[in-house]
C-alpha cells in the first residue's frame, strides 16, 4: 500500500467514525409521502415504533416516522402525531425534552396523540387513558380535543436493559399490540384533519 492510498483509507475511516450516526439511522420511507405528515415516537423496545409504522399505515402511508432519538428536523411539516411508549406512567426523557424543547415547531400542528403500555394485560379504562393522555401527554403537547389512543403493547424481555428486565422477571412475554387498531386510529387522525 503506497502512501496516498494509506492516507485515503485512514480519512475514510475516520469519516466513518466521525459521522456514524447518519449511516446508522433507520430511515423510514413512506409508500406514497406527502410531506406534510410525520410521527413522532418514543419508544424503549420498539413497541411503539410498529405501532407508529401501522398508524402511518393507516394513512395510506403518506406519514414519515421518526424515533425521537433521531432529533428530527419538524419544522417542514404541517400535521404530526406524537406518542410513545409508557414507562412508570410516562413516555421516555427524550420525547419529554423533544416536546418542551420544540414547543414552536409543533404549535397548531399537532393532530393525534397515542401511548402505548403494558397496563398488566388489562383493557385500557376511560379513566386511565384520561390520565395518560388528557392529564400528561396533552398537557405536554398543550393540545385539547385532538384524535387520542392508548394501545396494548408487548414485553420482550430479551430486548431490555438489564434493570428493566430485572423489574420485569415475574414477566413472560407477551405481545398485544394490534395492527388493526394502530391503522384504524392513522384513518381517524388522517380523516379529522381534512
Ligand atoms: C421498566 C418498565 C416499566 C413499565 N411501566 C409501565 C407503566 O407504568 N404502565 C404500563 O401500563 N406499562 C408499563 N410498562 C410496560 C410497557 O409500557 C410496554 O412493555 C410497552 O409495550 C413498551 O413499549 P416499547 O416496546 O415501545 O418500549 C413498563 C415496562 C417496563 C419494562
């Protein structure tokens, strides 16, 4: 190896750590886009991402998805929908942070709220997605009245940290996330906002 050619390898290597989190991303790519739609979700173990891709679906996949992990740019689009998933009765510290930091970009713009939670295997109550939606994440978002679901999801305990998996070891797998119900709520959100 001569060294021009030592030199452009080690700069392509170096590029490759410097700028890893882009080629690592997982990009989304909605079947018909509009542009104008986007879910924004949180989620640990991914429950809340297929439920956010089944939502999209029920859209006719105009929406784009993002992890808010991904820190995406929302300032372009004109209807979002933002949920995730429940942790000790609240959705994750970077959807927490995404949300109070991005009041502006969200003003006016958001049209559907969901969760989605263990709550022991049990059918959701009115009156507990009164307090995971209307009295938390509505209040985080400031928005009243807008389409809401709180969804079953799943426990894999392989796909947890150590701790979680601890908390949750008298647990065994289970998975009640629906897609019917995930695109069912994507057609009310998308219908309501025409
Ligand atoms: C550590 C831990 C805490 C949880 N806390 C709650 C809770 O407070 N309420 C609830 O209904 N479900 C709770 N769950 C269940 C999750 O909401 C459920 O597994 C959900 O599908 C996780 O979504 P995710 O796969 O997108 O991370 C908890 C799960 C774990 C692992």
């Amino acid at each position: 190896m001569d060294k021009r050619q030592f030199c452009k390898i080690s700069m392509l290597s170096l590029g490759a750590l410097v700028f890893p989190k882009k080629g690592l991303a997982l990009e989304y790519y909605p079947t018909t886009p509009d542009k104008k739609w986007a879910i924004l979700y949180g989620t640990w173990c991914g429950s809340a991402r297929d439920a956010s891709l089944w939502i999209s679906e029920g859209m006719a996949g105009v929406a784009n998805v993002f992890d808010v992990r991904e820190n995406p740019d929302l300032s372009g689009y004109e209807n979002i929908v933002i949920g995730g998933a429940i942790r000790m009765a609240k959705v994750s510290g970077e959807l927490e942070k995404y949300i109070a930091d991005h009041k502006n970009d969200l003003k006016g713009k958001i049209r559907g709220l969901f969760t989605v939670s263990g709550n022991m295997m049990q059918p959701v109550t009115p009156a507990q997605k009164a307090q995971l939606i209307d009295n938390y994440l509505a209040k985080l978002c400031e928005v009243s009245n807008v389409p809401s679901a709180t969804f079953l999801g799943r426990v894999t305990l392989s796909l947890m940290d150590k701790e979680a998996a601890q908390m949750m070891s008298s647990m065994k797998d289970y998975d009640n996330l629906k897609r019917p119900e995930c695109m069912a709520f994507g057609k009310q959100v998308f219908e309501a906002a025409k």
